[in-house]
C-alpha cells in the first residue's frame, strides 16, 4: 500500500489513532521518498527505547506500533488476490499502451496503489489523519524525535531536512487524479535506469490509469476491510498495545 493507503487501514484499526502512531503508519513510505534507509524499532515492548540515548515515551512506543502496522498492512496487500489480479492487468494495460517492461512493471505496482490512495482521500476522517501524520513529523515534536533516530547517525542529518521538505510539500490530494499519479511515478522512478518512467510514456500512463480509476473506486471499501483482516490476524502475536485493534 502507499501513504493514504496506511493511514486508512489505521484509522479503520485504531479510530483515535495519536499523530504519531498514525506517522509511523506512513514512515517506511517517507524513507522511500528521500531514499533513507530506516531500521524498524521493536513494537513488542509498551515503551521500546529507539536508541540508548533518544526519545523514551509514549510518542516513541506509538510510532513503533504504527511502523510494525505498515510491514503487517503491506504484506497483507501484497499478498492479495485483488492486488495480484489487478497488478498484472494494469501491466498488461500498460504493455499494451506502449510503455517499457520496467517502467511498465513499476507503474503497475505503485500506480495501482497511488490509484487506491486517490479513492481514499475522499474520505474526510483519512484527509485529517493523513494530515496529522504529516505534522507529526514535521513538527519537531517526540514523534518526530523518534522517527529521525531510525536512519543511521550519518543520515539523520539529510533525513530530518527530508522530513521537513516531504511534510511541508507532500499534497495527498495528487493522488486523485491520474496525471497526479503519472507525475508522481515519474518522479519516484528518476533516475532509476530500469524502471524510469520518461516524457514520452507520461500520456500513457496517464490514459491507462484514467481508464482503471473506475476500478479502484468500485473496490476501494473493502480492499481496506479485508487488509485489516488479515493485518490484524498477522498482529494477533504482539502485545495489545501493538496489535491493530478491532473497532471498524
């Protein structure tokens, strides 16, 4: 799943999800935009300690859960049958529009995603949460605090800037049109020689991600019902303070 995508599954988990549980619920995603390479901390402990000397608290312990909520979501996901139809029909889609195999392959997968985002985001509870999670690393708060402990100490100066940037600039609503997808892919695949999306496969994309809006929005309800399923199924071994709640 991507960004919007994590938060609905926690809001839908967790109803009075804090800030921070609901940024560590997108953080591994904001790691992938600046290209920061984070650990996961423990959600097993109530209060785990991020690092020998770094934040302690509530704050710290919301955003380890949220982080270990991302990984239980994602797997859930991926490991769909809704996501692994509807991944290989984009491809085939985007094949058949003349879009490369790599790039192709990329926009499938995140493209798909970023379409499910666009559907969500016309839920006001997602917006404000969404919302809240972008504070919450932006903010220079605990939460805050704790995530940028978890790049490596030759990092944190680079990430913490990044946070900074991305929860300043990030708008969730281009996720809700199709050349605001297109556009974000091309972006997420610079430079990045074999999946690159370049200029003259943009209006492609776009075309064939308009053509498959209509069935991601018929699905995009119980998609999330069914990843918190089995996301929660897959958190039932963590203490209860880690495991998403059921309260949908």
């Amino acid at each position: 799943m991507n960004l919007v995508g994590h938060v609905a599954v926690t809001v839908r988990g967790h109803a009075d999800a804090p800030p921070a549980l609901l940024a560590g619920a997108m953080l591994p995603d904001l790691g992938a935009i600046a290209r920061i390479r984070l650990r996961s901390p423990d959600a097993r402990t109530p209060h785990p300690r991020l690092t020998s000397d770094g934040p302690d608290d509530d704050a710290a312990a919301d955003l380890a859960v949220g982080i270990a909520g991302h990984h239980a979501t994602d797997a859930a996901f991926h490991g769909s049958a809704w996501f692994h139809e509807h991944n290989r029909r984009l491809l085939d889609a985007l094949l058949d529009a003349g879009v490369e195999r790599g790039p192709a392959r990329a926009s499938a997968h995140a493209g798909l995603e970023m379409l499910l985002d666009g559907e969500l985001i016309g839920d006001p509870q997602v917006v404000d949460a969404t919302r809240r999670a972008l504070r919450a690393v932006g903010d220079g708060g605990e939460a805050r605090a704790a995530a940028v402990t978890l790049a490596a100490p030759e990092d944190r100066t680079e990430w913490a800037a990044r946070l900074d940037q991305i929860a300043g600039s990030l708008d969730p609503q281009a996720y809700a049109t199709a050349s605001g997808v297109a556009l974000r892919l091309q972006r997420m695949t610079r430079g990045r020689r074999r999946i690159e999306l370049r200029d003259e496969h943009v209006t492609a994309v776009t075309s064939t991600l308009e053509a498959y809006r209509s069935v991601v929005a018929r699905d995009s309800r119980h998609v999330v019902d069914d990843v918190l399923v089995t996301a929660r199924a897959a958190t039932r071994s963590l203490p209860a303070h880690a495991a998403l709640s059921s309260t949908a």
